[in-house]
C-alpha cells in the first residue's frame, strides 16, 4: 500500500491505514448496533469518509503534506495509541456480522508496512580484530551482545541473526587462539549469551505462533514447529565452530564425531587423519575448517578440520 503520513517522529512514521486492513481493537472502543439498520452499508462507507477526510486534516504541514508516499527505510507505527490497538493478523478479517460496529472515537489503525531493523546492524566487529587487539574485539562483541539481547526482550521482531553470527565469529577466533585465561572465560560467556539469546527468540517465535494457533482454532503443529533434536548445521566455505566433541556413531555412522553447542551440533572429521578425534571426546573444542560434501549426491555436510584446540577446563581459571 501506498500510505499517506501524518506525521513523523525521529524514524517513526504516523500513517493513515487503508480501509481494508484487518485489525483489532478493544471492545469498550466498540459501539454494537442492535438490531444494524437497514442502510448500514451506505452509513459505514460515509461514516468511513468521514474519519479519514479527519485524519488526513490532522496531518502536519511541512512534513509530507499528507501526500501518498511510498514506505521504504524506517519502521511506521501505529496512527492510534499504540497501547489501545494492535495490528492483526491479515487473515484475520474484521466484518459487520451480528452487529454492525463502529470506532467510538474514529481511530485509524496503521499497519507496520516494514520489518524492524537492529539498531547494530551497521556496527558490525571487524573480523580482523581478534587478531590486532583480541582484548577490544571480545569487549566490543560483549557491547553489541547485551545491547542487542535488551533491545530483542523489548521487541521480539529485532532479533537479527547477522548481529548474533558476527559476535560469535569474534568469540571463536579469540577461543582458537588466545592463551589469557579471562580473554577464554570472558569468550565463553559471550557464546552462552548468544546461545541464550537464540534458545529466547525461538522459543517466543513458538509461543507467539501456538497463540494464534489457538486464537485461529487451528490444530496444534500448524503454524508453530515442534521442537525436535539438535539441528545439525550445514554451511559453506570456512569455518569455526566451538562445541563439546561426542560420539555419536548410530546417528552419523561414517563420520560419528560432533561438536555440540545448545541445540545446535556440527559434524566434524579429521578426512587426513591428521587429527585423532577420540583425544577430544568430552572436551569443549574449538575448531576451524572447511564445508564439506560426504559424497556428490549426499545432502549432509561436514566440517574437514584444519585446526583444532581443546580449551582448557572451566575449573583451570576461576578464582578460588
């Protein structure tokens, strides 16, 4: 839709929602007609005409001018009071049906036109800096870390994926090198974070989806998957990957060892037989390697290791 704007506060925009939006709002803002009147239909379109010839003359001159404009960077918000309304799911019509309703108040209801965005997006951690000041990068990556996990708990739809990849390439390349023991124990805990902050989204992505499931009265699985075994993760390219090594030969015959961090896991496997494996079972490891095919046909991938550390256990660096 082509939106007129209201108003604009800092990277907000104040729109005029179209007539054909479904949303919801709260009942005591409802009047009921009953029984409807018999012109109900021509009453609701003036009375529709009505509330956005108002809405648009509430516009702010020097702004847009309540002109159409076509929405592109920047999130919108909603026209009412963003606590009396909230935007529903498109499937969800809203239609006179027992009764005919009506705003009590002729609020216009907007719709967000476009997905929020992380603030940290532009602020990345340069990659080289693990090697220049390994110290500064896992600081700067703790930073983005916690300010992103506040500004997802506020807003689930900011979660991003790049913010949480990037602070996790900088704690694994500071895992694979660095010999300071609270450089390792500060890494550590940014990928228990990160790996908190993943098992968070996921898990309210579920409860949002099995909500409307329930409000829909759609049978349980529809929308919202249900949680299942470790994921195993297949990419291209480098990689590095920290994770406790197991054994799972029943579950991966030809190449049975796994590096397991939360509910993800990477297949590893030494295809020179530079390194034994089974040195490392049990052992939290951090490995660098590449992607790689099993056969030509085959869909899973595994990592061909290239370097592999065993990280000191945890007792070796707390205090007493």
């Amino acid at each position: 839709w082509a939106l007129p704007v209201l108003d604009q506060d800092d990277a907000w925009l104040k729109v005029l929602a179209p007539e054909e939006l479904s949303a919801w709002v709260l009942t005591e803002k409802i009047e009921v007609f009953s029984p409807p009147p018999t012109d109900w239909s021509s009453s609701w379109g003036l009375a529709g005409d009505k509330r956005t010839q108002a809405v648009l003359a509430s516009a702010k001159p020097g702004i847009t001018g309540g002109k159409k404009l076509q929405p592109s960077e920047g999130e919108v918000k909603s026209a009412g009071n963003s606590e009396q309304s909230a935007v529903a799911d498109a499937s969800q019509k809203v239609q006179p049906a027992e009764g005919v309703a009506k705003s009590a108040e002729g609020v216009a209801i907007a719709a967000e036109v476009a997905v929020p965005k992380s603030a940290l997006l532009g602020k990345a951690v340069d990659l080289d800096l693990p090697q220049e000041d390994p110290a500064l990068a896992v600081a700067a990556a703790r930073k983005n870390l916690d300010a992103h996990a506040k500004e997802v708990t506020e807003m689930l739809d900011l979660y991003a994926p790049d913010v949480l990849e990037n602070c996790e390439m900088i704690f694994t390349a500071v895992l694979l090198k660095s010999k300071d023991s609270m450089l390792l124990k500060d890494a550590r805990q940014g990928l228990t974070r990160s790996d908190a902050l993943r098992k968070f989204h996921a898990s309210a992505m579920t409860a949002r989806l099995r909500r409307a499931e329930l409000e829909q009265g759609l049978p349980s699985g529809t929308l919202a998957e249900k949680e299942g075994a470790k994921k195993s993760l297949v990419g291209e390219g480098q990689v590095t990957w920290v994770g406790h090594l197991v054994h799972k030969p029943h579950q991966y015959p030809e190449t049975p060892f796994v590096a397991v961090r939360g509910n993800r896991e990477v297949l590893v496997h030494s295809f020179d037989g530079r390194f034994y494996l089974r040195d490392y079972l049990g052992r939290e490891v951090a490995v660098r390697g590449t992607w790689r095919k099993l056969s030509k046909e085959g869909k899973r991938r595994v990592v061909s290791i290239e370097e592999i550390r065993a990280l000191p256990r945890v007792s070796a660096y707390i205090a007493p």
